[in-house]
C-alpha cells in the first residue's frame, strides 16, 4: 500500500476542511495488524495548498501520544465526523509512503512517546 487512496467524500472534506469547516480532522496510525497505535490530531484548517500539493499540518507541533508500541505501517484519514477521507502506507520522511513521521529512522513508534507528523503532501 505504497499509494494514497482517496475517496469522493475525502477529496469534498479536504476543500471544506480548507475552508475551516467543522472541527479537526485525525489520521490513525495503525500496525500490519490494524493495531491503532497513535491517533494525530490535524489542525483545522486541515493544511494548505502549496505547489498543486494539499501539505497535511498538525494541531500540535510537539506531537500527539503514541499509546501502542510498534511499526507504523498504514494510515486512515478521517474526517470531524468520522467519515474515511483517505488512506496510505506510513513511512519515515525519506520513504515513499503518503504520510510521514517525523524524527524517526524508519516507523517505530513507542507508548507514551510523542508522534510528530512529517511534511505529508498529498496529491
């Protein structure tokens, strides 16, 4: 899963999230064993358009609680209200995945460590 697979309804959110509708979107980090390992919370707006590209922007700069040990291997997008906006593999920030960690050589998250979102750009 190395490409970002997005729905109808994400690509309507992104632009109403643009517009600073409704509350923050989130993205689940999830293990190969769809084992919820930490949940970042993005800020609202969602991002901004830079170059042709939707760049993903955290709420909080310091990160957000990591509350399982493990690899991240994939990504759901979902909207304020619970709606799928989009899915993909999780990478570091060298790595070809659509979403990105930050500060970490390859994906190993640990509980009560913080998870920092990398430059994610989206097309």
């Amino acid at each position: 899963m190395s490409e970002l697979v997005l729905t109808d309804a994400g690509a309507v959110a992104m632009l109403e999230g643009l517009l600073a509708r409704g509350a923050a979107s989130r993205l689940h980090f999830l293990s190969a064993t769809s084992v919820t390992l930490a949940v970042l919370v993005l800020a609202s707006p969602c991002g901004e358009i830079v170059a042709n590209k939707l760049v993903l922007a955290q709420a909080d700069p310091e990160g957000d609680l990591i509350a399982a040990n493990g690899l991240a291997a994939s990504a759901l997008w979902y909207s304020y209200d619970n709606d799928l906006l989009a899915s993909g593999a999780v990478t570091d920030e060298v790595g070809e995945g659509p979403f990105k960690l930050s500060g970490s050589a390859g994906t190993l998250l640990l509980a009560g460590g913080r998870a920092i979102l990398g430059l994610t750009e989206l097309t």
